[in-house]
C-alpha cells in the first residue's frame, strides 16, 4: 500500500450559489428575519453586527442625502442590489437612479446605481479589499467608504475590471460631491 500526499486545500469542492439560488432561500425560510447574509461572488457571507457609531452614520447619510438630492435620486439603506449571478451585497447606502415603482419590480441592477456608500467601524479591509473590487467589476461608476473610527471618507472612481483606478481620501475641512451630481456639495463636517 503507497501512502498519498494530500496538500492542504488541494482540492477544495465548494458550491457557489447564484442569485437565483440565494433568492430562493430566503423565500422558503432557510434564514431568520433577523440574520444579516449577503452573496458576494457565490458565497453567502455572514454580515457583521452594526455598531452604535455605524448606525448613527448611516442615519445621519440617510437623512443628508434625501435632503440635498429630493426627488432626483432614490436613497437606499441596507437593501440587497443585484450584481451579477452570483453577487447580490446589501450595501449600506445605494444612490439609485429614480424609478417610479421604487425597484418594486426588480431589485436595482449596476445601470440602476449612482453611488455605493459602506460605512465601517470594524470590517474596512473587507469593504476595500473584497466589497469595492466587486462593484468596481460590476461597473458601479463610484464608490464612498466611510471609516467611523478615523473619521476619514476614501472616494472611489473609474471603474475598471481590476478595481477602481481613482482613490481619493477625504478628511476634515473637504468637501465632495456625486460625479452624477457635481453641483450638490457635501462638507465633510456635515457626513460625521
């Protein structure tokens, strides 16, 4: 009898679901109302537990954002955008484009989104090194991440396949604005 070498992760059999697939989970039970999951390229992904400084963030956008935009855009807290087959995250803010049905039909698509907004407290490699490649990938014209503990707001734009080509960083004293919306002007101080 010979003895066989197995190397670590050789031969991993992993299932990657598709949207449709995770869609139907959900419609049948497979997960509580109160679990937090997202699909991100095929595999669905446990979301962290929002913390007092992320909530106040993302409630504070919610409101600025309705406020300096009214009726030219749809502002969309943690709600699931559709990718592609196998990516469906819950960004916690999506700047969608208007539509009268308020995506009753379909969940947004890439052509749908302005801007991606992800507030972080503690999961920021996460949302730069695995969240912003995808939308990146998926065509997402732009993308702002918000790191609560810094207190400092990282711009991303041009989408390209392998990530987004422009980085900008943010901090006290800026101030931004939507490359869909260039006249409305956000101040920094009024984002934290």
């Amino acid at each position: 009898m010979t003895a066989q070498l197995v190397t670590p992760n050789a031969h991993l059999n992993l299932h990657k679901f598709t949207t449709k697939q995770y869609q139907l989970m959900y419609e049948s039970g497979v997960f509580a109302e109160s679990d937090r999951y997202e699909l991100i390229n095929g595999e669905i992904r446990e979301m962290s537990p929002i913390g007092r400084k992320h909530v106040a963030c993302i409630i504070r956008l919610v409101k600025l954002f309705e406020k300096k935009l009214g009726d030219r855009a749809m502002v969309s807290a943690q709600n699931s955008i559709l990718l592609d087959n196998h990516a469906q995250p819950q960004p916690d803010l999506a700047i969608l484009k208007w539509r009268d049905d308020f995506y009753a039909s379909a969940l947004p698509i890439p052509d749908d989104i302005l801007l991606i907004i992800e507030v972080t407290d503690s999961t920021i490699a996460y949302d730069r090194d695995v969240k912003s490649p995808l939308y990146a990938a998926n065509g997402i014209p732009e993308m702002w991440l918000f790191d609560v503990n810094q207190q400092i707001i990282e711009g991303y734009s041009q989408p390209s396949a392998s990530g987004y080509k422009r980085v900008q960083r943010y901090e006290q004293g800026d101030t931004l604005s939507i490359n869909a919306f260039p006249e409305v002007i956000f101040n920094w101080e009024a984002l934290f």
